[in-house]
C-alpha cells in the first residue's frame, strides 16, 4: 500500500479518536467542536482533487450519523457537499492557505449548526434566534476556528513530508 495512504489512514483514525475520546472533554459552553468537519475541510483543502476528499468526508459522516444522529445520510450528505464546495472554491479562488481554511471551516460550522437548528430545534422544540446564536453557533465556531490551525498544520507538514510538490498527495 502506498505511504500516503496509509497516513491519510492514520490521521483519519486519528480524527476519530480525538473526536469520540478527547473531543468530548473539548467544550465550551456546553458545545463541543465538530473535529471530522474541521478534518473535511482541511483535507479537502490539502489534498488536491481526486477521490480522497469525498472518501473523508463519507466516512466522517458515517461516522457522525453512527455515534451522534438518528438520521443516517444526513452527516454524509452535508459533509460531502462541504468537502465539494471546498474543492471548487480550493481549484478557482485559492491554493493552500490558512486563512482560506478558517473561512471555509467557519462557513461550514455556520451552515452545520443552522441546519441542526432548523430541522432538530426549531421545527421539534421552538427553539429561537437567539438560542441560536447565543448558545450553540458562537461557542461552536469559536471553538472550531481555535482547533482548524492545530489540523491544518498537523495535516499539511505530514503530507507535504511525503509528497513531491507543495501540498500535493
């Protein structure tokens, strides 16, 4: 098998485990941060086209739907579109780059959440905007935008380590 591979492998696993172990102990405000879509988009980010992006981000989903919801596909559906989006805007806008991570991950944590919002809180429970904002989507984003650098640059230094050119798997 491939080195490459096998290290995607690794850190996906490694996603996973600071996800279900760690992950659960990070939290602020009694939200905890959404690490398998931090590790979508930034290898989504990283990993240039190809199919390794999509693989990510169907097993995070998988993984996300199996622990945490009683909808299967919905994480799969949404982190795919995310890993898509990111991809398209990676290949047209921009390389590599940090502060084009932290957007990304912001804009995916603001349409996670309200999309959680819209279809668990507000039609279910009547919960408001403002419980929105002030209790889940701030604490939320604020902690996702903390952790993205630590598996941006975890991420790239591995891969750029084995690669050939900048950035590239």
């Amino acid at each position: 098998m491939n080195k490459k591979l096998i290290l995607l492998l690794i850190l996906f696993l490694l996603s996973v485990i600071i996800r279900v172990s760690i992950g659960e102990y990070l939290y602020l405000m009694g939200n905890v941060p959404n690490i398998l879509l931090i590790t979508v988009v930034v290898v989504s980010m990283i990993v240039p086209g190809g199919w390794v992006p999509y693989v990510y981000a169907v097993l995070c989903g998988m993984i996300e739907d199996m622990l945490y919801s009683r909808q299967i596909g919905y994480h799969i559906l949404f982190f795919c579109a995310t890993a898509l989006a990111v991809s398209l805007a990676r290949n047209k806008l921009m390389k590599n780059n940090i502060l084009f991570c932290l957007l990304f991950v912001m804009a995916a944590t603001f349409l996670y959440e309200s999309m959680n919002w819209l279809f668990f809180g507000y039609f279910r429970m009547g919960v408001g905007v403002a419980a929105l904002f002030k209790e889940t989507l701030t604490p939320v984003m604020a902690i996702n935008l903390l952790l993205t650098p630590v598996f941006y640059f975890l991420y790239n230094l591995l891969l750029r380590s084995l690669s050939d050119e900048k950035g590239a798997v």
